[in-house]
C-alpha cells in the first residue's frame, strides 16, 4: 500500500507509540484521522504534525498539508465514540485502521481489582474489535484497505506480572489471526504487529524496574513505529519485534510448558 494514497485512522494517537507512527506516515504523505480521548493532547500532536514537511508540497502549500490531519477526541469503548469515528472515516474515505490504543496493567492478579480489569479487556480487547465490525463496510467500500493492529509479546507468551494484561493481548492477536483468515481474498487485508517491551510512558517504574531485572530488552517507539508502516507498505500479515522474543514466540507456540521454568526471575 502506497502511504501517500493512505486515508488512515490511528488510535491511542498521541500515546507513545501512536505519535511517532502518525509522524511517520505524514511524513510519507498519508493524510490521518488522530483518535484518542484527550483533546488536549491531540490537538497538541496534530499542531506539530502540521509543521512536518511534506515530500511534495512547497511552503505555501502548508495549510493544505494542516488540512490532511484531523482529530477526534472520543472514548473508544462507547457506541457512541466508535460511531463518531466511523461517520468521520466515511467522510475521509479511510483505508487504513491502525488499532494502537490500550492501557496498561501490570502486578500479581490478586492486585488486580475488578474496576481495572473491566475498562482492561473493554479498551485493549472490545473497543478494537467493535470498531473493526463497524469500520468494515467503510474499509469494504474502497479498492483496496488494511486493518493493522499493535499488539505485544505478552500476548504470545504468558508472563508472571502480565496476567490480565496478556490475556488482553491474546485475545486481539486471536481475533486478528482469524479475521485475517475470515477476509481472505477480499480487498481489506488484516496485519498484526508484536512489539517487545517499548520505552515510552505506557510503562511505569514498576514495569522499568522489572524489565531491568529480567534483563528484558527493549526497543524506541520509532522503531515499533517503523515497524508498523513497514507493514503497511508491504502488506506482511505478522510479525514479532525483537530477539529473543520471536524465537520465544515460535517456542511457546510449539511447547509452551518448555518455558515454565524459565520464569523464576519474572516472578
């Protein structure tokens, strides 16, 4: 997919990984609804994505570059937010969903209160998979369109500390994998990206001292970002980020209980 013929939403926007993928795919030309749920921010990310330079227009053009990036301050796992975002995608022609909304969760499951685990799975896991249903016959409606979801390792491989939080991820990746499989042949292609640990604000002291602990490597949120619009150009259905994590993914996939006692640290 070409990214300077890219009508795309972007979700979770202005978060750590959201910003530099929308920085990215401006740069390239794409035009970009921003969604998240603070206005504030959005609008502070759509500012300094206006003053990018675009590869094709002069300095006088700088308005009109303004004019390709929107925002839309909505919460995601209401009916009434995904709605907001599907009459504006139809409006804006999109043919690009890049699913990178999602709050974090992390500490043993007893920590874990009943509140946190329900707005968990209704943001990482509902919200993304109703807004794909209701985006489809807007995606359906164009020759050709993608729906890219950034999920994590965590999802592949069940970590102590990540509970509910992997159980989220698991259930997007399945739900990806299977709508990818259920679209087959028709023109909306469907593409999962596994980021590794990522050093943004997602993660709290907590998360940045337990990845020192277990030594767990890490990559800059320009590189998942570059990752993502790799993709996009593509059109690869999967991919993991990272080594050893790709290996662990295979394995786990493989023989999961093989990993069981690799995990003493980690808990």
């Amino acid at each position: 997919m070409r990214l300077d013929g890219v009508s795309a939403v972007v979700t979770g926007a202005a978060g750590g990984i959201g910003t530099p993928l929308c920085r990215q795919l401006v740069s390239a030309g794409a035009r970009v609804l921003l969604v998240g749920r603070s206005a504030e921010r959005l609008g502070s990310l759509a500012r300094a994505l206006g003053d990018l330079p675009h590869p094709r227009a002069a300095t006088a053009d700088r308005n009109a570059l303004r004019d390709r990036i929107d925002v839309l301050a909505v919460d995601l796992t209401t009916p009434a937010g995904r709605h907001a975002v599907v009459a504006t995608a139809a409006a804006r022609q999109v043919n690009l969903l890049v699913h990178a909304a999602a709050i974090a969760s992390f500490g043993p499951i007893e920590s874990l209160d009943d509140r946190h685990l329900d707005e968990l799975i209704r943001t990482d896991l509902v919200a993304p998979i109703a807004l794909t249903r209701a985006m489809l016959p807007v995606l359906r409606s164009v020759p050709q369109a993608a729906i890219l979801t950034i999920g994590s390792a965590v999802g592949s491989i069940g970590l102590p500390g990540f509970t509910a939080y992997g159980a989220a991820k698991a259930g997007i990746h399945a739900f990806s994998e299977a709508l990818r499989r259920e679209l087959a042949g028709g023109p909306v292609r469907v593409q999962y990206l596994g980021a590794r640990a990522t050093r943004t604000g997602f993660n709290d002291a907590r998360v940045d001292a337990y990845n020192t602990l277990t030594r767990t490597r890490s990559d800059a949120p320009e590189t998942v970002a570059a990752a993502a619009v790799a993709m996009i150009e593509s059109g690869r259905s999967e991919r993991h980020l990272g080594f050893p994590e790709r290996f662990f993914v295979r394995l786990n996939a493989l023989v999961p209980t093989w990993l069981d006692g690799g995990f003493v640290r980690h808990r």
